[in-house]
C-alpha cells in the first residue's frame, strides 16, 4: 500500500495490519458463495482450499476452522 500511495492519496492502510479485515472478509465470501450455491450457511463438511498460510490465509484457517 506504500507504493501505492506514490501514486493516489486516496490508500489506507499503509501502517495498520489489514490481515484480519482481509482474512474476515475472505471468510464472509466464502460463507456467502456456499449459502447462495449451496444453499446453507454452515461450511461443515466443504472442503476449503488456501494458498499460503501468511499473514491473510493463517487467520483464514482459524475462521474456518
């Protein structure tokens, strides 16, 4: 986001961790796709792919889990 404010004053985040906001929101899609194609709220029993287990996918896991 650094670099991104070289360019535009409109950035936030530069200084906080936006992991989990990032991580939540993953979690909040996810919940949604599953109940909007499947048809239910609750992940038990879906199988979850995530790519990388960093600052966004660790705590992804942990909603998930």
């Amino acid at each position: 986001m650094r670099v991104i404010a070289t360019e535009t004053r409109y950035v936030v985040g530069r200084t906080t961790d936006t992991g989990p906001a990032t991580a939540y929101g993953t979690f909040v899609a996810i919940r949604t796709a599953a109940t909007r194609a499947l048809g239910r709220e609750e992940l038990t029993g879906l199988r979850v792919a995530v790519q990388g287990l960093g600052n966004v996918g660790h705590r992804l896991c942990t909603h998930l889990a």
